[in-house]
C-alpha cells in the first residue's frame, strides 16, 4: 500500500507572472522550496522552457506541480506539491487570471501588470494566503476588491478633509449660524 502523505490546507508554494521573455513580474512564493533568489530565477526559467516546448497546461519540474495559463504577453502560473490536487490549484489560477481580467477590463498584458501592480497583489491576497487557498470565485474576490477601494477612497476623503480643516470650517459655520 503506498504511504499516501497527510492533507494540508497548504497547498500553493507559489505564484508566478512571467512576460513572453520569461522575466518576472510577480513572483510571490509561500514556502522554502526555492529560498535564494537565485533558486527562485532558475526553477522560474525552467518552467518558463518546459511550457514554451509543450501544451501541457499541466507540468510537473523539480518534483513540484505547475499550473500555467497564458495571456497575450504574459504566463501566470501556480505552482503546488507533487502530489497535489490539480483541480485545486486549476481553480484558484483560473479564479486568479479571471479576476485580473475584470479588474485590469480584459488587458491582462505586461503594462497593465505592471501599472496595476498593487492591485495585482492584493487580488493574489484575496485567493491565497500563506499558501492557503481562500478563495475560487472572481466574483468574490471582485467584489470584496470593489468594497474596499470604496471604503479606501471615503477615508481618504475624511482624511483629506481632516488635514485641510475642512470639517472644522463647516462645524465652526454650523455653530454660529446657530448662534
């Protein structure tokens, strides 16, 4: 019987954006199978060859799991255990790039990666953390990204009005039409 090893919510290592050129653009790694930047650049550049020599979507390099999925100029790519569930890590890179579609409005392109970087990471935020996936769903994830922007924008505005006094001017205003 084959020693079958235990389950864990940990299932992403990491997750990658390459260009057409195989450079980084978002390289966001979870554990310690590739500690050094240099580790990091070399497993990068091995799965940005394997991919580019077959259609596989599914491939398995230096005994781990990369899903990839392919964009104008860019590849995302998840990477998980050996042994991991495919589906899984297939829904949260699907749930990933459908979510940059939405919020980058189709042009999931290197430019707009690389303007948009800060939303970039927190859509990666939303669907996993530390390795965990949360989230499978881009509606969820748009639509908790939309709520916050919202939210972010409002205290800006109190902040805003804080720093110029503009809430102090319209109390000092309000009270002495009252008087």
């Amino acid at each position: 019987m084959e020693n079958l090893p235990d389950p864990s919510l940990y299932t992403v290592r990491a997750v990658i954006i390459l260009d057409q050129d195989g450079h980084r653009l978002v390289a966001k790694y979870y554990d310690h199978t590739f500690p050094t930047l240099l580790e990091q650049q070399e497993f990068e550049k091995k799965i940005f060859l394997k991919t580019q020599r077959t259609e596989s979507e599914v491939i398995l390099v230096d005994g781990v799991t990369a899903l990839c999925q392919q964009s104008s100029d860019v590849i995302c790519y998840i990477i998980g255990g050996p042994d991991e569930n495919e589906l899984m890590l297939l829904s949260a890179l699907t749930c990933l790039y459908e979510s940059l579609c939405h919020i980058l409005r189709k042009h999931v392109d290197r430019n707009s990666l690389l303007e948009n970087m800060d939303t970039v990471f927190l859509i990666l935020d939303e669907i996993i953390d530390q390795g965990v996936i949360l989230e499978c769903e881009s509606q969820q994830v748009i639509q908790r990204l939309n709520f916050k922007t919202v939210s972010e924008q409002a205290f800006g505005f109190v902040l805003f009005d804080y720093i110029t006094g503009s809430n102090e001017q319209r109390e000092c205003q309000r009270r002495s039409t009252m008087e």
